[in-house]
C-alpha cells in the first residue's frame, strides 16, 4: 500500500508517539521529555512548553492506541471525535519546499489541535484506502508496540523498535532444534 510521503510520514510519528509508553515506561512523563520527542519527530508547532500541553499529548497518546487495534467503524468513529475537538478546517498552505499541503488547522492552532488533526487526517487516509489491518501490535511474545505494516504483502510482523524479529528467529529456531533432539 503507498501512501503519498506526508501521510506516511505522519503514521509514522503516531508510531513513534505510541511506542513512547512502553510497558512500564513512559518516555512522555515531563515537558522536557515532550520537547525532545517532538524535535526528534521534527514537528514544528506554536508550543505552551507547560504540563497541560503534556498532559493533552499523552490523552491523544491513549485516544490513538485505542484506533490502532479498534474495529472500523470504532476507527471511523474516533478519527472523526479527534477532528471535531480539534476544530478541523482543512487548508491549503504553502510549504517552502514541498508547494502546497493539505493542513487541517491553521499555524497558530495549539500543539495538541495540529498533532491530533494532523494525526487524524492520516489514519483517515489509511481507513480509506481499506488499510487499517496494516496498524497492528508487534508479534513479539515480549513486545507491545505499535508498528505500521507499509510492505506489500501485508507481512510485517515485528516492530523496528529493537531486535523482536531476530530475537522471534532464534527462539523458533531453538525450538526447532529442541524438537528434532527428542
């Protein structure tokens, strides 16, 4: 499945937003640690810089975590809640390098209003094109992170986070050979 770069760009960062509430920690619990992931992300936006701004990102955090594994119409039904508390009013803007976009909020929208439209815009794209199978959970026995299936044969099972696909190989592989010992 392609999607045009922005909109893979954009699953891309939910991705990452995801994975920053690991198991039993969570890489979202300060301002500072919200400035780092938003400049890793290179997501540029008017910011507050205050723990309201960091407590509206992590409630998005949790109302995407509940789209990635949700049914369609579930899907359907919260990208939609998104755009309407966020004020959606799809634009064209001009970017310097890339022409025209398609932006959702205006440049001077909140942190939380430019993140989740903009994040709700893309899970709109990948519900349209009949993608949502391609959101999934990593199929690691030790691992629960998000990963976005973007292959063509809609295999991917692991997440790139760390090493779950060779760490899945091995044990296979010792099992294998546990079995043939026997």
């Amino acid at each position: 499945m392609t999607f045009t770069p922005d909109i893979e760009a954009s699953l891309k960062v939910i991705v990452n937003l995801l994975n920053t509430e690991v198991q039993i920690v969570d890489m979202l619990s300060s301002v500072a640690d919200l400035d780092e992931f938003l400049d890793s992300q290179h997501f540029t936006a008017d910011r507050a810089h205050n723990q309201a701004e960091l407590r509206s990102i992590r409630q998005l955090r949790s109302q995407l975590k509940s789209i990635w594994t949700a049914s369609e119409e579930d899907a359907v039904f919260r990208v939609n809640q998104i755009l309407r508390t966020a004020n959606a009013q799809p634009q064209l803007i001009k970017s310097p390098k890339r022409g025209y976009k398609l932006h959702a909020t205006t440049t001077s929208s909140p942190l939380y209003d430019r993140f989740a439209v903009n994040a709700a815009m893309a899970l709109a794209e990948v519900i349209l094109a009949g993608g949502l199978e391609r959101l999934r959970i990593c199929a690691s026995t030790d691992c629960k992170n998000a990963l976005l299936d973007l292959s063509r044969n809609r295999s991917k099972l692991y997440c790139d986070a760390g090493n779950c696909a060779n760490r899945e190989h091995v044990r296979a592989y010792r099992a294998r050979k546990a079995s043939v010992g026997k």
